[in-house]
C-alpha cells in the first residue's frame, strides 16, 4: 500500500496487506492490519488484537470512515466508548462504558432495532441524572415515540420516582401517552394507578384477588393476632371475617371465622353455617342493643284480624329454665377428629369442605367415629361447665319440647326444610299481649261482681 495513502488513514504500520476478499480471524495474524476491497464490495480496514478481528467500512474513495469508530482498551473484553478512561473518571466497575453530552440527542444512549423495520424494538435513554429510563417497544427523538402498535412499556426514573409505564394501540412514530402503572417513591410508597401514592400501597381503580380461597391479613404487630378476611371456595361461596394465629409465618397458621357471609345473602356470626338470614350462634351470650325495631306496617301484611284464646295455651305451656349446653365449634371437632382418625376417615364421612357443618355432626351415623366425637365433646365440656356463662340459668320455651308444639305451635321457627330453629319472639310477644288482655277482662268481670 502507498506510503501516502498510509499517511491519510494514519498508520504507521509500514507493511499493510492489501487483499481482495473479507478475510476471518483465522486468517489474520494477531497484531496485524489489513485492507480489503472486493469487487463491487465495500472497502474495510481489519485488525486483529488478541484473537478478535475488528473493522471499519470506508467509502470507495479509501479514506471516509462511515462507522464510528470503537476503541479498545487493554484487555480485548474491556470497550469504551466517548471516554479515555475505563471505566469513565475511574468511579465505579465497567467492562464496557460510554460517555455523552448530559440532557442531549448525543448522550450515551443505546437502541436497537430488527430487520422488520428502523423502529427500534428497545431503547435505553440516558439523558442525565434523574431522567434515565428502559423503553420497550417505544423510543424518545424529542417525543415519546411508539415502536410497535400493540404495547409500549416503559421503566423510568423521573426526579425522585421511579415508575413502570405504559400505553397501547398507537401507530409506530406516532406520540405515546404514559399511564402510570406502578409508581415507588423515596418513602418506599408504592401506586398502582397513580403517581403520587400517600401511603405504604396506593391504589387508584378497582383490586381483583384470584385464588381457590384468596385471603388478605392485617397483622397488628409481632406476637399480636391477625385479622384476616377470606373468601371460600366451597358450595356457599362463603366471605369470612376472622382472626389467624398470633404468628402469621407460622406452618401451622389457622384462620378462626368470626362472621361469615353467604353467597345466599345469609349472614353467620359465631357460626359458618349460618340457617336464617342473620344467625348468631357462638354461645357466648345474647345480643344488645340501645333499641331493635322489628317490620310491623300494614303494608307488607295482609288477612289481618284479632288473635283471641292464647291464655289457656299459655297456661298449658309453662316456661321451662335450663343451663346452656357449652359450646363446642364444628371446625375444632374436625382438627380433633381429624389428629385422631386422620383424613381418610373423616372424608369417608364429610367428603367437602364444610359438609361437616350445619348441624351434619348431630346427624351423622351411628359408629366409631361418632362415638369418639361425642365422647371427646362431652370432655371438652366438662373442663368449660364451670365457668360463669354455662352456670347461668335461663328462662323461656324449648322450640323442640313437646309441649311447645303441642300448645304454642305458633312460636316455633322454622328453616327452609321445615325443621324447628327456635323461638319466634315477635309471635311470642303478640301471644303474650293477648293473653294479658284475656286476664285482664277476667280480672274485670271478678271485680265487678
């Protein structure tokens, strides 16, 4: 190669191969530079550095460099680009670094692109402290720009925020609009929806929970329990509200049901299984309340009439007084059961979820399994009788005695299969009402005489 011509590409190599095809490395010794112009082809510069070949393309007149150039520096893996340095001011670790003007077009940003087309599929924006951002599918030439019609997405650090961004169905080249997905800040707050969250999760629109029994726990502290609401996947499609363990890592973490919702629109508290529109089941006392109005207007009645002859049924039918049963839940006899008898068994029995509740206990077969349960029951019992709230006696009428439903048929409610539930106290009072006034007329006549 002419001497001059080295002088123009600044080489001082003074042997340089001229040849007429692109060569490999293998046919480059190390070290050495090559120029290669095939026919009808584009002229390159090739050098061979520690077993890597490297290149540039030059115009046909042999000396315009038409790619930039990449500078090598020490070790052949070690690559900088707009910097003398390695990595750039020696602050940080790079095996590869870049450099740019800050804020600019000519920043050390990097983009790529396919064959399909120029726009490029993903684009890494460094435009300076506190603006740098990952773009997939979409790129910045003075606009937020769209690189693919479907989806555009987009993580970026804007100021103090760091956001996941997106927006959808715009035309390649055509403006993005970014909708803020999720946005972190500085206090560890994060937005779903929104760009400045005001507490530890902020979200603006709508939650959708999908699990075969989804549940979310609010822990009160180390220690403390845990209140946790969860729906149900079992043939009521139960919504429950209830308390975990005091530990919420525990394996063994167990969820207590306070109240439950039914998909039927029946409300449990202290109970699952709720019968009635609103069933209060726990056994650890009665409800209060400052006052409690019951539907009594004419509207929602009809065949009225006056009721008349209730005071000799209520004389047929004395109170009775007794002491609660003490209360044992459904659920804590399954765990017993279940430690005793183990899966196979029970599920021989209660094959579902929560087939063991509703009162299914009490009507279970006669057998081994049963007699356990009683006689475990009756134990548990025995260690609670004592306590205040199962000595108390109560007074009032047993739904199911035979002389309820032989005198006051008329107080005893019922559930949707006709079994008896309890007493109706709305009846009960309109029966009592009667009959003081049937006494009262017979306290008259006596009076009178």
């Amino acid at each position: 190669m002419p001497r001059e011509d080295r002088r123009v590409l600044n080489i001082k190599q003074d042997s340089i191969n001229e040849i007429d095809y692109y060569p490999s490395s293998q046919t480059v010794a190390d070290g050495d530079m090559v120029i290669s112009h095939p026919k009808g082809k584009t002229l390159r510069l090739y050098k061979k550095l520690k077993g890597m070949l490297w290149w540039n393309d030059f115009t046909k007149d042999g000396n315009q460099i038409i790619e930039k150039n990449l500078e090598v520096k020490g070790k052949i893996n070690d690559i900088s680009m707009g910097t003398s340095a390695l990595p750039d001011g020696g602050i940080g670790f790079a095996k590869f670094a870049m450099s740019g003007t800050t804020t600019n077009a000519n920043g050390p940003h990097i983009q790529y692109t396919t064959s399909a087309d120029s726009y490029p599929v993903f684009q890494q924006l460094n435009w300076g402290h506190d603006n740098v951002s990952l773009n997939f599918d979409c790129y910045y030439d003075g606009t937020w720009r769209s690189g693919d019609a479907g989806s555009n997405f987009q993580f970026y650090k804007i100021g103090d925020i760091f956001k996941l961004m997106y927006d959808s169905g715009i035309a390649q080249g055509s403006a993005v609009t970014w909708n803020n997905g999720i946005t972190l800040n500085t206090s560890g707050q994060v937005g779903i929806g929104t760009a400045s969250p005001d507490d530890a999760l902020h979200v603006k629109g709508n939650i959708f929970i999908e699990d075969a029994s989804p549940e979310i726990t609010f822990e009160t502290g180390a220690g403390k329990y845990n209140w946790q609401i969860a729906a149900q996947e079992n043939t009521d499609q139960a919504f429950e509200i209830g308390l975990g363990s005091n530990d919420v890592d525990a394996s063994n973490d167990t969820f207590s049901p306070l109240m439950t919702f039914q998909s039927t629109g029946r409300v449990g508290i202290g109970t699952t299984a709720p019968g009635q529109p609103l069933d209060i089941n726990s056994g650890d006392g009665n409800m209060i309340a400052d006052g409690y109005d019951t539907h009594s207007l004419a509207i929602y009645k009809e065949n009225i009439e006056d009721a008349s002859g209730y005071l000799n049924k209520v004389i047929s039918c004395p109170a009775q007084q007794w002491n609660r049963k003490p209360f044992i839940s459904a659920n804590k006899i399954k765990e017993a059961a279940l430690d005793e008898f183990g899966e196979d068994v029970w599920n021989g029995y209660f094959p579902e979820e929560n087939s063991h509740k509703n009162k299914a206990l009490y009507s279970m077969p006669e057998g081994d399994l049963k007699t356990w349960i009683d006689n475990w029951c009756e134990a548990e019992r025995v260690k609670v009788r004592g306590e205040a709230k199962w000595q108390k006696k109560r007074l009032g009428l047993v739904a199911d005695a035979e002389l309820t439903a032989e005198h006051l048929p008329e107080v005893i409610a019922i559930n949707d299969d006709g079994e008896p539930t309890g007493i109706d106290t709305m009846t009960y009072i309109g029966i009592l009402h009667n009959a003081i006034q049937e006494l009262s007329a017979k306290v008259t006549v006596l009076e009178n005489k």
